[in-house]
C-alpha cells in the first residue's frame, strides 16, 4: 500500500504509525525527504521494521545506532560524493570555499562533511551561509558569499532549492566555480536555472549521463532498462529520485527470500530475518551502482556509485 505524507514529517510519523499498528508490514519504502525520515528513526526502531530511505542526508545511518540499524539508504551518503567534489577542487588548485545549504538535516550534514575534508586537502572554508528550501529571494546570503571572493561555492540542498541560491550568485556578478550536490541531480534543475547554471560541477548517479558510461560498468544494464520501461510507460525520462525507490525495491527482492527460509511474515522474528539480510548484501548491482552492506555502512556504495558530471549546453554531461 502507498501513503502521502504531504513532505510534513509530522504526517510521515502518522502514516509509519498507521503501516506499522494497523497494516502489519514488514518493510517500509520511504520517505523522500530527509528531515521526514530523521521524525521516523525512532518509530522504526522501537517497531522492529527495516526503513528503506530514498533521502539525501547520510543523517538517517550515520553514526550507526541502535536506531538507525533499521535503516538502509539507497542514495549515496554524502562522504562519497563530497570526496570526489573535493578531489576536483584540489586538481584545480582551488584553496578557498564558499557554502550555502539548506537549514535542515540536509544542509547541516553536508556542512559539516564538507568542512572537515575541506580541511584535510588544505581548502578553507571562508564562509558559510544557509537557507529555507522555500525561500525565493536568497539575495543577503548571496551577497556575504560573494564579498568574501571564494575561488568556489558548493550549494548543498535537494531538488529544485539547490537552483535559487545558484541563480542568486549568477545574478550578484560571481564566476567562480559552482559546485552542486547529487541533491541537484535532476532535469528539473537545468531547466530552471537555464544558462546561469552552466560549468555547474558535481558527482551523482551514472543515470543522468548514461549514454557516456562505458558499457562494461555493472549498473549500466540495469540503469538503462529502468529509464526505458519508465520512459514506455509514461512518455518522459525518469528523475533519479525514481531510481532509488526501485533499487530499494531490488534490495527487498534479494533480502525477502532469505528472511523467508528463517521466519513468517508479519513476525518480529521474519522482520529481524529480513533486516540481517539487507546488512548481509553484497555486490548487488542495481540502477545507482553497487550495493555492499556492513553493519557500519548501511548505503553501501562505493566509487561506482557516483560520476562526475558537468552542465553544458544545457545538458548534463561526463566530466572529462
């Protein structure tokens, strides 16, 4: 069964209570957002049932607890993505940073991580600003960054946020080198921000620029049937965010017949079972890269889950 939670966690807390006391179930897909999946942390842990979390923010697994045990994140977590942004901005001999992000646990993650490997490759960050995903004018936080003359600025945020900040800049004269998150991973972000978000760099799903991977890549194949099923049902090539609620789906596929030689569904024991086998995968390959679970990482990705990509022409393509 299928629940909106409107993106209102409170909604999210009642929808998880509703799967969980009235449905029975033994596995939830979701949310998608993060700050409603850090409201459900503490509903799936005391009930027992695996969360398969399609978020942004690597908050809902790290540091790994006895809450977050029950979740499994099929994004990136941000330490990889931040290490390849990071390792283009010592290649181009970039030693001062600028950061804006959203006020939530999106933002204040990215914050953090990036700070801290900033610093271990010599870059500092010189100034750091913040924001409300629905904020429309950005232009006091646009113009501390860009009177501190950062040689770049990473934006972090999700979705269509993640262009506002950038259009601010543009429009307050900055031509340094922009940085994105994999939050930003979406047409919808080209379009909206047209040509002020051109030479936009970051790491993100092999997706977006599928026709450039080489073909011996594990995730190709797959990544490829699902933008071509998506696109034959409805007419239009699928958003990422799609892709990591159906590469949840390939993790129950190989994790539910092995809690089933163990226990029966609707049991603690048969959810236990299930959220064993989900930490126990190994080298499944699905549309974002490669699942490898442990009990410390529970996104388990790794290099071949992110690409460089770049904005040209409008288009998204490999970084080279």
């Amino acid at each position: 069964m299928s629940l909106d939670d409107g993106s209102d966690p409170t909604a999210t807390v009642k929808a998880m209570n509703k799967l969980i006391k009235e449905n029975n179930v033994d596995a939830i897909i979701g949310p998608s957002g993060s700050p409603n999946a850090m409201a459900a942390l503490g509903i799936i842990a005391k009930a027992g049932v695996p969360l398969l979390a399609p978020v942004g923010t690597s908050g809902v697994v790290v540091p790994m607890d006895a809450q977050r045990k029950w979740v499994f994140k099929t994004t990136q977590n941000d330490d990889l993505i931040a290490q390849a942004l990071v390792q283009d901005m010592v290649k181009r001999k970039i030693k001062t940073l600028g950061f804006i992000g959203t006020a939530d646990p999106y933002g204040e993650n990215w914050s953090r991580v990036i700070s801290t490997l900033a610093a271990k490759n010599g870059i500092s960050v010189t100034v750091k600003e913040s924001f409300q995903r629905q904020d429309t004018s950005l232009t006091g936080q646009a113009l501390k960054l860009v009177a501190k003359k950062p040689q770049a600025i990473l934006i972090a945020a999700p979705g269509s946020s993640a262009v506002t900040p950038q259009v601010a800049l543009y429009d307050r004269g900055y031509r340094g080198q922009v940085y994105q998150t994999h939050g930003a991973a979406l047409d919808q972000f080209l379009k909206l921000g047209g040509k002020k978000v051109e030479n936009t760099i970051l790491a993100a799903s092999l997706m977006l620029v599928i026709n450039e991977v080489p073909n011996n890549h594990p995730s190709k194949q797959i990544a490829q049937k699902y933008i071509n099923d998506y696109k034959a049902l409805y007419g239009v090539i699928p958003a990422t965010f799609g892709a990591n609620v159906y590469d949840a789906g390939l993790l129950l596929n190989k994790a539910v017949p092995i809690a089933l030689k163990q226990a029966k569904p609707g049991t603690a024991q048969f959810r236990q079972a299930l959220r064993t086998a989900l930490e126990q995968t190994k080298e499944l390959p699905a549309t974002q890269g490669v699942y490898t679970m442990t009990a410390m990482d529970h996104s388990g990705f790794d290099q071949r889950g992110r690409v460089m990509i770049t904005v040209k022409n409008g288009q998204w393509k490999l970084l080279k």
